[in-house]
C-alpha cells in the first residue's frame, strides 16, 4: 500500500506536461541526445528550442560534431560522459536514443518528445484509482508490483528508463509454465514465433490468426513443428467479423476493408472435442475481454494459466482482471513487461537496425512503453 500510494504522488509531480511546463517557465537548461547525424539533430534541436525548452547541450553519436553558428553546444556521448556532471534531463526523440542516454547517463531523467500527449493516460490513472488499487493488491509478488508502478509511471512521465523489464521469455515466467505435453491455445499468432515456441517445448499448439497477412506468414512455421493452424479469430460469439490489416497490427473495424471468421473458444474446444485446455496467450490488439466472455466454460471447468496482453486499452489493467475473478475467484495474479528481442518479433529487425543497434553497442532487443502481460494460475 505505501509504495502504492507513492506512486500517485509521483504520477501527480512528475507526469510529462507537468515537467515540461515547469522547464520551459523556469528556462532549466536540458541535453538533447540523436543518434541522427548531425544535420538532422541541429534541426531537430532547433526545432524544439522554437517550442520553448531551453537545449543548451546537444549530445551526438555522429563522428562530426562541428556545425557553425549555433547558440547550443554540440559534443559527442562519449566526450560528454568524460567531461561533464550527469544532466539532470535529457530528451530524446527515438526509442534507440533512450537506450543510448540510459546506457551513458544512468542517473538524468530521459523523456521522449516522440510519443503522444500523456495526460489522458494520468487523467485514466486518477480516475480509476480505486480500481488500480485493487489490481495492485491483488498481484502475488513484488516483482509485479515494481512492473505495475513502472508501467504507469513511465507512459504518463514519458520516461522510458522507469518502465521494469522482466528477464523471462515473453509470455513465460516462474510459477506460470504448464507442464510438458500442456494443451495450449494461442490466439493472435502474428507471424507463428510464438506458437513455435511453444510447440518446441513440447506442448500441443492450437493457434488463431484472423489476418489472412499474418496467417500466411505463420504457415512457414507449422513446417518447421508441426501444431494447429487456424485462419479464423476467437471472439464473444460465432459470426464474421470486418477489419483492416496493417502487415502486422490487426484492428477490427465495422468499416474494415477485409472480412474473417471468427469463434469462440468454448465452441472450438467442444467442437474439436478437446479434453482440457492447459494455457492461453492472448495477444489480440484489445480483443482480449471480448475473447475471454466466449471462453467462460472453458476458464471455469479447467482452470488455465492464462497470459493476457493489457496494455492495448488503459482500462484493460482492471476489466480483464476483474472478469477473470468473476469466473475463478481462486486465481493468482502476476504482471511482467517484455521487450522485443529478434526471437519474438524477427520481421521487425532489418539488417539496417541490427547494423545500428551493433554499432552503438546496444543488445539486439528493442524496449516499448507498451507489451505488459497479466498471468493468471
């Protein structure tokens, strides 16, 4: 409860709006670190010098630091870790560049100019406390609760160096693993690298993949460890349902431009005659609820581990909870954040990023505000 209640105070005090107002009102000197060459940062920094931050310092990873007439001083990392005190803010523009001023500046405060306004998410935060609450003291362990409070505290500050990032593979930890030889159901495969994980440690696959895109791109997996394949959605009920494909991110839409079958969980395994369902990812680009109210019986009768993706809507941290309670009062509740290693998202790594990430010394992964799972056992 204390650590709770810190975290509202530090939302209030240190919500992104609220920083940058104070900065630009009082004039605070800040850093501005790009890993853009140089051209491109001085027009970035001049940029955001118009919109009223006082950038005093801009920090490069360019081999060229000279540029003329400028008010700011230009000095690559490398110097600047060896000549100056750690900054106590420092903005940047990408989400590379936040690993790059994490790895150089420990203790400076990175905020990103690149994502959205934040103060519907405080707005959502506040407004929900009692909810909130109720999830935080629900989850079993305290490595759960330090991914709660960073999850909220780095989406509505902007910082990306106080999300908590969990060491186990995505969608697995401790305590949450089912046994070998486990039914297993995955719905939204994407692009199958998850599904064949699966099916690698030994437990038998059924995945749903509604976008015709990604379920052909999922194939070439199913040839590589044999599991189940389903070019059809799960949903509340059975129907079809319209949406718009992005290559990657499905939405469902009354106006999408394509159209798929879709299913509920419950009639699939009556229908396939299933005798138990042991795990179920879900990862559905805020389906979630809607896939969990068609699974009810098979929640009910079996008990699952679940890992359930919350990060999609703002309310899903505590409708998804809640409902689960609704159907198992006896389940226990864990939380992790992940990031996107090559292994889980392969098609996003192109060799000019792997160039990148190499060349700055960075590991192979990349880190999101986002990507926060709910386990339940």
């Amino acid at each position: 409860m204390k650590n709770f209640v810190k975290l509202i105070k530090q939302v209030h005090e240190e919500r992104f709006s609220v920083v940058v107002n104070k900065l630009i009102g009082q004039k605070i000197p800040v850093a501005f670190l790009s890993i853009e060459p140089l051209n491109t940062a001085v027009e970035l920094v001049k940029e955001f010098r118009a919109q009223g931050l006082n950038i005093t310092k801009l920090l490069v990873v360019d081999s060229n630091t000279t540029a003329d007439k400028l008010d700011f001083e230009v000095i690559h990392v490398s110097d600047a870790v060896k000549i100056y005190n750690q900054p106590e803010y420092i903005f940047v523009n990408d989400l590379i560049s936040v690993r790059v001023a994490m790895k150089n500046f420990p203790t400076a405060k990175i905020i990103s100019l690149n994502k959205g306004g934040t103060d519907h998410i405080y707005e959502a935060f506040m407004t929900h406390l009692p909810e909130l609450q109720e999830v935080y003291e629900s989850l079993i362990d305290e490595d759960s609760k330090k991914t709660f409070c960073g999850y909220w505290l780095g989406n509505i500050a902007n910082r990306l160096g106080d999300i908590v990032y969990s060491n186990s593979a995505h969608y697995f930890i401790n305590g949450f693993i089912p046994d070998e030889g486990a039914i297993v159901i995955d719905g939204g495969v994407f692009n199958g690298g998850t599904a064949l994980v699966f099916a690698e440690m030994g437990y038998k696959v059924y995945g749903f993949e509604l976008d015709k895109i990604n379920y052909e791109m999922a194939r070439k997996f199913v040839k590589k460890k044999n599991f189940v394949l389903e070019n059809i959605g799960l949903w509340s009920q059975k129907g079809k349902v319209n949406y718009d494909s992005k290559g990657g991110s499905t939405s469902q839409s009354e106006n999408g431009s394509e159209t798929a079958e879709v299913t509920t969980l419950d009639a699939y395994i009556r229908e396939k005659n299933l005798p138990r369902v042991d795990f179920i990812k879900l990862d559905v680009e805020g389906a979630e609820l809607e896939i969990l109210k068609g699974a009810v019986t098979t929640i009910a009768r079996f008990k699952p581990i679940l890992a359930l993706s919350v990060y999609h809507k703002w309310d899903d941290f505590w409708t998804i909870m809640n409902f689960v309670k609704s159907i198992r009062p006896d389940y226990e509740f864990a939380l992790r954040q992940s990031f996107d290693s090559i292994e889980d998202a392969p098609s996003t790594y192109s060799e000019e990023l792997i160039t990148l990430l190499k060349k700055l010394n960075l590991e192979p992964h990349l880190e999101w505000y986002n990507e926060c799972v709910l386990f339940a056992r």
